[in-house]
C-alpha cells in the first residue's frame, strides 16, 4: 500500500485560505521504504494539493498505476481497473505536509489547530528544542510531541505513545525557496514498533507553486464530477 507522506492527516484551518496567496502545491516524488520485515518498497508519483479545496490528489506511477484522493475526513483511491476503495485514515497526529507548507504552518507541524498546546521550549547545541502536549493535558500521562528547528526551520519531529515510549520520528532536510515558501525536499521517517525500525526516504522534485495551467490534473475523476 502506497504510503502518503505522511502523507495522512487530520488538517484544520484556523485562516481564510481563499484569501491566501499560496494555496496549489505540485510535485513529483519517490519513496524508498525499508519495511519492518526487511523488505524494499519504491513509490513514485506526483502530488497535487490544492489548498481551496482542501484536497489533495496523488498520481501513483509506480509499482501500481494508481489515484488517490486525500481530503480531511477520507482517502479515496482508483486502482487500473477502475475500481474505487474508500479508506479510513489512521487515527494518529501525522499531517498533510503540502497542506502545512501552504498554510505556513510546517514550522510548528499544525499542532495548534489540532489542540496541542506550546508547554516548554529550549536549547540543544544549534538546535531550539519545543515540547507539545494536548491542552489541559496532565503532563505525566499524556502523549507528548517534540519539535526542533534548526536556522528557524523545521528540523525535526519526535512522538511519545502515552508510555512514554518513542514510535515514531520525521526529519526534514534540503530546503528550497519556492514562491517565499521554504519547502523540505528531503523527508527521513523512522517507526518504532516493538523495538523494530523501518525506515522511510521520500524525496520531492520539480516543485511547483500556484501552477494554474494543469488545472485537469487537480481534478479526481468521479469526485469531483
């Protein structure tokens, strides 16, 4: 199964994005996953994420040709023959990426708008360290989230199960400017499950901001008929 970047989400918008400057995202990106079970995966696609309408479309070249239509309640795919699966989202914190960097708000990873409050901030060598927790949380038993930022851009991301215990980790490298928008064109993954890793590489190209001459392929066949 096609693993979007995180490509799952829950996003809220706390501004008007119709008055936004920035709100079409596109790009072409592959992801190589080591799998728990020591398997190889490679994904290539490219992404479509208009922020108006609070979608995104992906199209899955390889290994399968594939569609998908990402929205914040669903994801909806086509496979070759035509055939539609609706999918539940995982029920975790991880976002729409191209959603959070059109909206500006990929520096804190959208935790406001998902009831998350800022509880204690500091330094680690080059680093500023800031650490989440959900509002009115009592610290000792919640899940906690940390988020460093390095030169004031997201660097990484470390969530905490509500033992305490470290599950998962994102790391975003190699940023561009595209349209006064700072885009990470590396993104690293590690889940932990029962103390085994696997790994996830996703790397984006060809970026391109509030492209209007491709409007078809913004388009999700059915959807949006």
């Amino acid at each position: 199964m096609f693993k979007i970047l995180i490509l799952t989400c829950l996003v809220c918008f706390s501004s008007n994005l119709f008055s936004q400057e920035n709100y079409r995202f596109q790009c072409d990106f592959s992801i190589k996953t080591l799998n728990f079970d020591s398997t190889l995966q490679l994904t290539v696609g490219s992404v479509f994420c208009d922020a108006q309408a609070n979608r995104t479309v992906y199209r899955i070249q390889f290994p399968n040709a594939e569609m998908w239509l990402q929205t914040d309640s669903f994801i909806l795919k086509i496979l070759e023959n035509k055939k539609n699966e609706k999918l539940k989202l995982p029920q975790d914190i991880e976002q729409n990426i191209f959603l959070l960097i059109l909206n500006n708000q990929l520096n804190t990873f959208g935790l406001q708008s998902q009831g998350y409050e800022l509880r204690n901030v500091r330094r680690e060598d080059s680093l500023t360290v800031l650490e989440w927790l959900p509002k009115n949380a009592d610290k000792s038993d919640c899940p906690k989230i940390l988020i460093s930022r390095k030169n004031n851009q997201l660097f990484g991301l470390v969530f905490f199960s509500q033992k305490a215990e470290i599950y998962l980790k994102i790391f975003f490298n190699k940023y561009i400017i595209e349209n006064g928008l700072a885009v990470p064109t590396e993104i690293f993954k590690i889940r932990i499950i029962n103390n085994r890793e696997s790994y996830e590489k996703t790397t984006l190209e060809n970026i391109k901001i509030n492209n209007f001459e491709d409007d078809n392929l913004y388009i999700f066949p059915d959807f949006d008929r």
